[in-house]
C-alpha cells in the first residue's frame, strides 16, 4: 500500500482492503462495550473500510443498530464506510424496516 | 390479571447481564407457552423495553428494581415491563423517526412495528407490549 493518510499528526498506513469483524454473538446492549472499543481502535489504527460479518449473530437490537450507524459514520469521515454480510432473514428485514439498508450496504446470509 | 394466568413473573435488577439472563428464561419459557410466538420478534420488543428500563428508567441505580410479567394467553403473548424510575414523556416520542445518522431512538418505532399493540401508562415507567401468534393445532 502506497497510499499514506495522516491521521493526528503521525502518518499511518491507510488500510484499503476491507478489515473483517465476524460477530460470534448476537448484537445487543449488554455485548456492545468491548465489539465499540473494538472498532474504535481500528478506526484509530487507520481502518476506512470495515464489514462486519452478521453469521454470527441472531438478534440485533436498537442498541446494535446505533452501534452500526456510529461506526459507518467514523468510517464515512474518513472516506470509507461499513458493510454488513451474511444478516439473517429476520435481521435484513429490521434493518429495512428501519431504513438501514438506505444508510450503508447490507447482504444478506 | 388473576394469578393463573401469569406464566413468568420476574423482578430483575437494573444491569445489561440481568437482561440477557431474562431473555435466555424467556426463550425456555416461550418453548413451553407459546411455541409458534415468533421468536426473533418477541424478543426483540422484550429487550428494547428491558433495555429502556435498565438505561433510561433505572439510571443504573442498583437500588431500583425492574418488574417483567410474561402471560401467555389464547394467541397471543403479553409482556410487561414497570420500572422505579421517573418515566419518560412517551407521547413526544411516539411518532418520532430517527434520522438515517441517528444513533439513538429507535426502540420506540420498534415497538410500533413489531408489537400488535403498545400501552404506557400516565407517567411513562410501564409498558405493555402485545404480540399475536398462532396456535400449532389451529386450523
């Protein structure tokens, strides 16, 4: 990778390919803690482009989907954004019910 | 409500691990009342009122408590959710839509959506969530 950003004043390395989350549990209020800290580092460590791999998780809550919305909206600043894969039959339709899918890229499983 | 009809009655503390402690009875409670209650959505108006309650009613005060009253009747579930915190006032926030950025306010638009019906009381610290479904045998 050629490309160099700078972030902070120190120059990082801008991640182009995109960096893969697989959830290993469903994303609701009492696991969001650790998967945003998480996040938060790699968008510090120069993540622009992040998908996150739902094969993992059954349920997804309005707590998860703000989660969802606050990190494409880091990654969106720094020109990039979020996709999500591999979302159940009953998580796509809450995210198109909730107009999601009109806000960053979703596919489903 | 008399005390036969009430199938799961709980009162839990204000944390997030009380919640997902709840939900896991819930799902062993929901096999056995009301099989065909569609899962994913039960559940989810379960805990988008727990999580009100915990975040927003209780503050995270360990010194309040949350009441949950499962009923399973004919066909259809009942939840309902009391909490010792000051309410909220719900009327505002009944039609509000969040913004495609927003990364809050949408527990109420789920409610309206997922439950066949919704009740608050005056005060805003008790919800009633009800949610159809059909019976195995039914024809």
């Amino acid at each position: 990778m050629n490309d160099e950003m700078v972030s902070q004043g120190v120059a990082t390395p801008e991640k182009v390919r995109p960096e893969v989350v697989r959830l290993e549990g469903d994303l609701v209020a009492a696991g969001l803690p650790a998967l945003r800290s998480k996040l938060k580092e790699m968008v510090a460590a120069g993540v622009h482009h992040l998908t996150i791999d739902m094969a993992g998780a059954h349920l997804v809550d309005s707590a998860g989907i703000g989660l969802l919305i606050s990190a494409h909206n880091s990654l969106k600043k720094a020109g990039g954004g979020l996709t999500v894969i591999h979302a159940s039959k009953d998580v796509m339709e809450l995210f198109r019910t909730m107009r999601i899918h009109q806000h960053f890229t979703v596919s489903g499983s | 409500m008399s005390s036969r009809d009430i199938d799961l009655r709980m009162e839990l503390p204000p944390t997030l691990d009380a919640i997902e402690k709840f939900c896991a009875e819930f799902q062993l409670w929901r096999q056995g009342a009301c099989a065909n209650l569609d899962s994913f959505s039960s559940e989810l108006l379960l805990r988008e009122a727990l999580t009100n309650s915990v975040v927003h009613g209780c503050s995270g005060d360990p010194g309040k408590r949350i009441s949950c009253v499962l009923r399973a009747k004919r066909d259809r579930v009942v939840i309902a959710i009391r909490d010792e915190g000051a309410g909220f006032d719900w009327r505002a926030a009944w039609d509000r839509q969040a913004e495609p950025e927003d990364t809050h306010g949408r527990g109420i638009e789920i409610f309206r959506r997922y439950a066949n019906a919704v009740r608050f009381n005056p005060k805003g610290n008790s919800v009633t969530l009800v949610k159809r479904f059909q019976r195995v045998n039914e024809i």
